[in-house]
C-alpha cells in the first residue's frame, strides 16, 4: 500500500506524527465522553462477541499470537543458524523482563489512573514499532513460487509434523502449570496468595539464570540441548508430586523453568532451521499450533487426571509426556541434520 511505501520512505515524519497523536491523547481522552453507544442518525447494526469468563491467559494468547510468530519469523531470518537458539532464548528472556516489569507498573498504575496505564501502554507500543521501522532490516525475501504455494508443502513435510507433534507433548505439560499446579497448590492448604507467590518464582528464574543457560547453548549441539530441556521440564513436574510446602512447591518450578527456558528456545531454532526460506512464517505458525493445542487439551486431560487418578499420577504423567518427547525428537535428529545440511548447502549456493 502506498501509505506504507511512504512510512519507510519517511520514517521520521511517521515517528513525530505519532508523537503528535500521543502528545494530544490526553487531551482527548479528557474531552471525550464516555459512550459505548454514542448516538448514530443512520441505520447501524451492532455485532457484539461477549466471552464471558474468558481467562486473561486466552485472551492474551488471542492478541499476541500473531506478533509472536512474525516476530519468531523475523529473528530467525536476521540470525544465522548456529546462533539461532541463543538469539531466541534472549527473546525470551526481554519477554520475560517484559512481562515482571509491566506486572509492578501495571498494577501501580492501575490504582491511579487507567487512562494514564493505557495512554502508557500505547506509547510504548508506539515506541516498538518506531524501533521496528527504524533498525530492523526488512527480512522478506521473493523467491520463486514462494508466494503462492499456501500451508501445503508445510503439512507435508513429515518432519516439521514430528517436531510439532513433540512440541506439543512439552506445552500439554507446560499448562499444567497454569491449569493444575495452582489446584495442587490449593490441595495443600494455601490460597490465592500462595500460588502467586511460588509462580513468581518462575519469571524470576527465567531473568537470573538465563546467562546459565545461553552459556550452556554456546556449548551444546541444539538437539541434544532439547531433549534435555524436555527431560528437565518433565522432573521438574514430576517432583511436584513430593511437594507440600510453598518452599517445596518452588524449588520444583526452578527445576521445571531451566526445562522451559531450553524448550522455548531451542524449540523455535530448530523449526527455523529446517524450514525454506520462503515458508519459514508459514512452519511456525504450524508449530504455533502446538501450542494452541495444548491450550485446549491440557486443561481438559490435566483436571480429569487430577480429579480421577490423583496427584502422584498427573505429575508422573507429566514426566512420562516429556520423555515421549525426547523420544520423538532424538528419532528425528537424522533427519535434521540431513535437511539443515541441505538447506544450508541451497543458500550457499544462492539457489
């Protein structure tokens, strides 16, 4: 669109307009009145969506999906292979910094002024993207009968399929910790405060042992780094089942997030580097689907366990799903290095 060509050939006018539009935001927001419905002289028809009940966990998912896999398309394009694992676990660990530094300003600003935390919150979504428009390189690339070929080639590509397939094994485990843990949590005695206080354990995790974990990413081939993730994530689970105290219940979310920090960045590398050029979107929003999955299947099979079969067997499960998964991805591991090896040999050779 032309709007567009315009924007990157003038990135700056685009910036100060935005500026000028957040500048005068304050003094709208305080001369607009509040009205859902204003009144409308001509025939309007509403279509109204209400989710009710709907977890924030899903909403979010709702509205960030999308960023996420572009952005995991883009970082995948800039970095080479080789340094692809680290580069998302760095991702990983900013989304996280992120994620504990908006909680404290978010819940600090909600108290004063929920207009003030919005006005805030699109600044800096403005901010991205004048970061975006001015220092990332733009990473799409036309290559023939790239364009046009849909999710087909992707869907058939076996071994994306198994790579999903193992990612969805280690997300199904991974929402237990939003889906049960917290019930296991309330089984032992302790309320809404309590969960909250050994969940905070695992965004801190993430913020100080990341440095741990690229030095062990510098040093490890990226399948075997997986598996072991996935075999982490699975004892970290599995050792809730001993768990009785918030002390307890948080030394086994130390174990289980060095898994997941592994996982999640191994994880996407790995999609990246056995996916063309040209579809490399279209493979992660496949992989994508694992974790959406599981989204829908974890909360279903995961409460049943819990309620039917009891603790001890919903954790030990969870080991046993992670161990699938090692499984799974060290069967593939051939065939990863049979594709990287090719695709590495196609863009050497400029094809």
């Amino acid at each position: 669109m032309w709007i567009v060509r315009l924007a990157l050939r003038r990135p700056y006018t685009f910036v100060v307009a935005a500026l000028v539009l957040l500048l005068l935001t304050p003094y709208v927001l305080m001369r607009t009145p509040t009205d859902i419905f204003p009144n409308i002289d001509i025939p309007v028809l509403s279509v109204i969506f209400n989710y009710g009940g709907l977890p924030p966990e899903e909403m979010e998912r709702r509205i960030v999906n999308n960023f996420e896999r572009f952005a995991t398309t883009i970082v995948a394009d800039l970095v080479e292979p080789r340094n692809r694992p680290r580069a998302f676990a760095m991702l990983y660990w900013a989304i996280n910094l992120g994620v504990a530094f908006s909680g404290v300003a978010g819940g600090y600003l909600a108290e004063r002024s929920y207009s003030l935390l919005f006005v805030l919150d699109a600044a800096t979504c403005l901010i991205f993207a004048a970061l975006i428009l001015r220092f990332v390189p733009e990473t799409h690339r036309a290559t023939p009968g790239g364009g046009g070929q849909g999710y087909g080639p992707a869907l058939r590509d076996g071994l994306l399929l198994g790579l999903t397939g193992a990612l969805f094994l280690g997300a199904v485990v991974y929402m237990q910790s939003l889906v049960t843990l917290p019930l296991a949590v309330r089984a032992d005695g302790y309320g809404p405060e309590g969960f909250g206080l050994v969940y905070a354990v695992n965004p801190i995790t993430v913020i100080l042992l990341q440095p741990l974990v690229l030095w062990a990413m510098d040093r490890l081939p990226a399948v075997p780094l997986l598996v072991g993730s996935a075999l982490v994530m699975g004892i970290g689970f599995w050792l809730t089942a001993l768990a009785d105290t918030l002390v307890v219940f948080g030394l086994t979310i130390v174990v289980w997030t060095l898994g997941e920090i592994g996982f999640n960045a191994v994880g996407p590398a790995l999609i990246a580097n056995i996916a063309p050029v040209d579809l490399r979107g279209r493979y992660n929003g496949i992989a994508g689907v694992a974790f959406g999955a599981s989204a829908f299947v974890a909360p279903l099979a995961g409460t049943w366990v819990f309620d039917a079969l009891g603790e001890t067997t919903l954790w030990t499960m969870c080991f046993v799903l992670q161990a699938l998964s090692a499984v799974a991805i060290l069967a593939l591991r051939p065939m990863i290095r049979t594709r990287q090896a090719a695709l590495e040999a196609t863009e050497s050779a400029g094809v």
